[in-house]
C-alpha cells in the first residue's frame, strides 16, 4: 500500500494539472467512504490482531492471573492435535459434497428458470424461499423430519421404524448436507442464472445449425463461456462451507465425528473459556479461508477483482 | 403427442419439482407447529391445527424478549449500514478518485472474512469495554458484515442511475436540493430497498454472533434463543415450541421475499456478479 502511495506522489507533480475540482471531488470521495471502510477495518482488521495477540499466549479465563507469553506453543498445540486435523478432514468433506452437489443442483434450477416457457416467475420466487429462511430453522426443520421422537420420516420407505440418522456418522453427514444443500442452492442458482443470461443465444444456433446436439451445446458452448461465473459462485460457496456452524451446532453439536473447525473454535473459546488456545484456532481458520481464496484467484483464475475493475 | 406439448409437461414437471424442493420443507416446519405434545410422536406429516405451542411460546419472555431483539438489532444495524454503503456506494459510482479497487478488494476480504476468527477477540473486547449481552454489541458485528453485501449492491445500483437528470432538474429551476430530493431520491429508493432487506435478511439470519455475544434475554436474538429453548419440563423435548417459534420467524421473511422477490434476485445478482 505504501508503494502504491508512493508512486501517486510521484507521477502527480507532471498531471500538474489536477484542477481545484477534481481535488475537492477526491476528498468528497474519501470523505464519503471512510465511515464504511474505518467500520470494516475497526470491526475485522483490529480483531484479528487482537486474536493473533491472545493466540501467543497462555490465557485461559478460569486461571486468568496466570496469563503470560508463550510464543507460538499454542498453535504447535493445535497443529500436533488429531483433533484439529480430523475436524478440517470434517470441514472438507461437507465443503465438498455441499458445495460439488449444489453447483449440480443449482445450475439444473438455473437452466430450467433460464429456459422456461412459462413459470419462471413461480420458480423465481419458490427458490427464494430457502434463502430467505434462517439457517438455525432450516438446521431444525431437518432435525426434527428425521428425529425418532417427532420424525415423520420413520417408517416410511426412507428410513427404517427405529432409524435415527444423527445418532450415526454417516446419517449425521448427510443430514447436515442435505440442509447446507437445501438452504444455499437458491443462491448458487440465482448467480448461475446471471452467468446464463451472458451466453449469447447466436452460438446456441449456429451450433444446432451445425448438429450439435442439447449435451454438446451445453459442455462446448454454455460451459466455457459461464467459467467466470461459475468459479466467483464456488468462491463465495466454498468460503461459505468451510465457516459451516449453524446447522452442525444445531444438528449434532460436533458428535459423531462431524465437529467443523468453527464449532472446534466456539467450543474452546467459549466453553472452555481457553480464549489463547481458541484464538489460534481462530486465527488458524483465518489462514485457511485466505488459502482457500487464493487457491481459487491465483490458481483457478477467479477473475472478480479484474471484471470489477473494468466495471467500476 | 407433439413436441410443443411434451415440452411443455416437462417443464411443468421441472417447475413442480422445484415447488416441492423449496416448500416441502416449510410445509414440514408448520404442520409440527401446529400439533399438540400428544400429536408430536405420531409419525404423521400433517395432524391437524392447534395452537397451543403459539399460545406457549407467546406466554413465555424467552421468546417475546427475542422476537422484539432480533426486529430491533437487525432494524437498527440495516439503518446504519444502508447509510453508511449508500455514502461509499455514491463516491464509488460517481467520484472520480485513487483507491476504488482497493475499498472494492477490502470490502470483498470482509465478505469473506469467517466470523469465528473475531469472536473470540470481540468477546474479550467487549467484555472490556461492557457491551458484552448488549444490543450494540451485535448491532456493530452486524453492519460491518453487511457493509460489503449494501456497498456492492448499491454501488450497481447507483451506476444505473441517469445523473443528469439532476442537473437538468437545476437549469429547469430547482435548488440543489430539491433537484437531489425530488429527482434523485425516487430513482434511488428501489435499489437502496432492496439493499435494505439483503441486509435485513443477513443479520435476521445470524447465529454465531448472537451465540457467542450475549448471555440473556437483554440481547438474545431469536437463532440463539432457539438454541437454548427448553421444554416445559427438564424431560420435555421443546419440538413443538421451537417448531412454533419457527415459524413466527419465517413467515415474515417469506412474505417480504415473495413480495419484492425480483428486486431481492438483481440485488443478489447485482451484488454478487457484477460486485
């Protein structure tokens, strides 16, 4: 950033010609933006510092007069612990089945509202509703459907008379997919849709022109051409999974193996009120969404800075 | 059959599926709010209308102190960020300045930011400083996340906006001020709408905040109050009344997205794509 600074200074002095205008119009700008970028840096950048300070050191508020520096023993800690390691493994797997399984999903809802004759307004507004409704319900709503005690699902041709699928790994798994899945496809739909619309519908005709059949003029054509949406979607989706805490805090609180790396944090922090320790667990999992992130901008290409820049 | 009509009842079908998909659910939700404790373990879908986990839940201030935190935490925190995005989304759209891409790339990092990073942090501070289980202790988490999510959209909104009409509006007679209330104000208010109910939407939605923040019904959003629901007895399951409590929580939210639902899709849209 200083740099960047840096090199305003100095190209500056030969555009001597920055009117009084266009000066004031600068500091109306910076005038009118910093409530909202002093609040995101207030409320993230001064925070996480924070957190990166406690994580260095021993602090646990129910021994707090025994506080002292400690270097980077806690994060040796967490990373030497299987328990870390097995909940990114958990972590990951409900990214990757949620976030893969809604991008399949999502983009079926997107074509059918994209090509519908008739009913697009119903689909529209239909899909809406899961992600209108609060993560907590809907975490709830699936709970209960499958609970033995208030399950109507029970009996039926989906789960044996005295099947209780959060009591097991695997039905756990799947119940807390089923309700990530269910809750967030309307928002991968929408922003499949948008790519959709950007596919011009001259090479859907040249390419039937020259016999290419539905699969064909999907894969070689709509494909290529919506990668950009398609990769800022699965950015925003697998950012969101990896932070998953609503709907496993509410459907099994981490049992059965299916504890994510932010229930492991709130479990530390707040339960344990071992705020060093829980901290660079925090801090670890900020590291890991910054990987994550960079994965999908430097090696995939998620271009979204760059269409913003040409956009603004 | 012909083609047309075959075509047609595949799409019919595909519509139909999507209905089950996004009401099924909901339907689900409902229909378990409306039984009586008796009725909870009958393994039916649908047993009946009765009220009585309603009547429970409006009797107790577990959820009534809850009901009336989340409309005020998410109303106050929607207020302050459409302000505080509308004033970054104008110099944005409009001011010719250094540092565009920069604001635009930071407010993106805090879109992504993971909450539990900073709770930890946020509960010593504000501890700290005592606003620990208070409404501004969530109200500023709130807006601050929120702030990307209006600045995109609104930002998109605001460069859809025909500026000159202002100007027009002065040569025409009108003071600055009135060509910016009358001309610029209607134009603006769609898009800083349905900004409005994203952010609405967005901390309405909230758990780990409310979760890790407050300690009581002082504070206590309906997510977190849900969470700590207890039965009428220590052995009694609260089903029916976090059923019920549920549903008092999704209807609205359902109502206002089926009402402006094409404002809600270009504001994600806009926010998301183009943002």
């Amino acid at each position: 950033m200083e740099a960047a600074t840096a090199d305003r200074r100095t190209v500056a002095p030969p555009q001597a010609k920055v009117t009084d205008r266009a000066k004031a119009e600068r500091k109306l700008a910076y005038l009118l933006c910093a409530p909202a970028v002093i609040t995101m840096i207030a409320v993230t950048g001064y925070p996480i510092g924070y957190a990166i300070y406690l994580s260095l050191q021993k602090y646990d508020l129910r021994f707090p007069s025994q506080k002292e520096f400690v270097g980077l023993s806690n994060y040796i800690d967490v990373l030497t612990s299987s328990t870390w390691w097995s909940d990114v493994f958990h972590t990951l797997i409900i990214t990757v089945f949620s976030v893969g399984l809604e991008l399949v999903l999502g983009m079926a809802i997107a074509l059918v509202m994209h090509r519908a004759i008739f009913g697009r307004g119903v689909v529209r507004a239909s899909v809406l509703i899961p992600y209108g409704i609060v993560t907590v319900v809907a975490a709830f709503t699936w709970r209960y459907a499958v609970d033995p005690a208030s399950g109507f699902l029970q009996g039926t041709f989906l789960l044996s008379d005295t099947a209780a699928p959060l009591t097991q790994q695997t039905g756990s798994y799947v119940m807390i997919i089923l309700t990530e899945v269910w809750k967030t496809t309307p928002f991968m739909a929408l922003l499949l849709l948008a790519g959709l619309s950007l596919v011009p519908d001259e090479l859907h005709e040249a390419a039937k022109v020259d016999g290419a059949n539905a699969a064909q003029r999907f894969f070689r054509i709509t494909l290529p051409l919506m990668r950009p949406a398609i990769l800022v979607a699965l950015l925003f989706r697998t950012l969101d999974a990896f932070r998953i805490f609503d709907t496993v805090f509410i459907q099994t609180s981490g049992a059965n193996n299916t504890e994510s790396v932010s229930i492991l944090g709130y479990n530390v922090l707040i339960n344990r009120v071992n705020i060093g320790l829980g901290s660079a667990v925090s801090v670890l999992v900020f590291i890991f969404v910054i990987l994550i992130a960079f994965f999908f901008v430097k090696v995939l290409g998620t271009s979204t800075a760059q269409q913003r820049g040409e956009e603004v | 059959m012909t083609g047309d009509a075959r075509q047609k009842v595949m799409w019919s079908i595909g519509i139909l599926v999507v209905l089950l998909y996004a009401l099924f659910p909901v339907a689900w939700i409902t229909s378990l709010s409306l039984k009586t404790p008796d009725q909870l373990g009958d393994r039916k879908f649908f047993s009946g209308i009765h009220f009585d986990n309603y009547r429970q839940i409006f009797k107790t201030s577990d959820f009534t102190h809850a009901l009336v935190n989340s409309i005020g935490i998410a109303a106050i925190a929607t207020f302050i960020a459409i302000v505080l995005a509308a004033m970054a989304a104008y110099a944005l759209s409009r001011l010719d300045f250094t540092g565009k891409a920069l604001i635009l790339s930071g407010a993106l990092a805090v879109a992504m930011f993971p909450a539990i990073s900073i709770v930890g942090s946020l509960f010593q501070l504000w501890r700290n400083i005592g606003i620990y289980d208070t409404w501004i202790g969530l109200i500023i988490p709130y807006l601050t996340f929120a702030l990307p999510l209006a600045i995109y959209t609104l930002s998109a909104f605001f460069r859809e906006i025909p500026w000159e009409l202002e100007q027009a509006a002065q040569v025409d007679g009108a003071t600055p001020f009135q060509a910016f209330q009358k001309v610029i104000v209607p134009l603006a208010a769609p898009g800083v709408f349905t900004a409005a109910i994203l952010v609405f939407i967005f901390a309405w939605n909230d758990f780990i905040f409310a979760n890790t923040l407050t300690s009581s019904n002082s504070a206590r959003t309906v997510p977190a109050a849900l969470a700590f629901f207890t039965g009428g007895s220590q052995f009694q399951q609260p089903v029916g009344a976090v059923a019920a409590a549920a549903v008092v929580v999704t209807i609205p939210i359902i109502i206002m997205v089926l009402i402006f639902q094409r404002r809600i899709v270009s504001g994600l849209t806009a926010g998301a794509v183009k943002g």
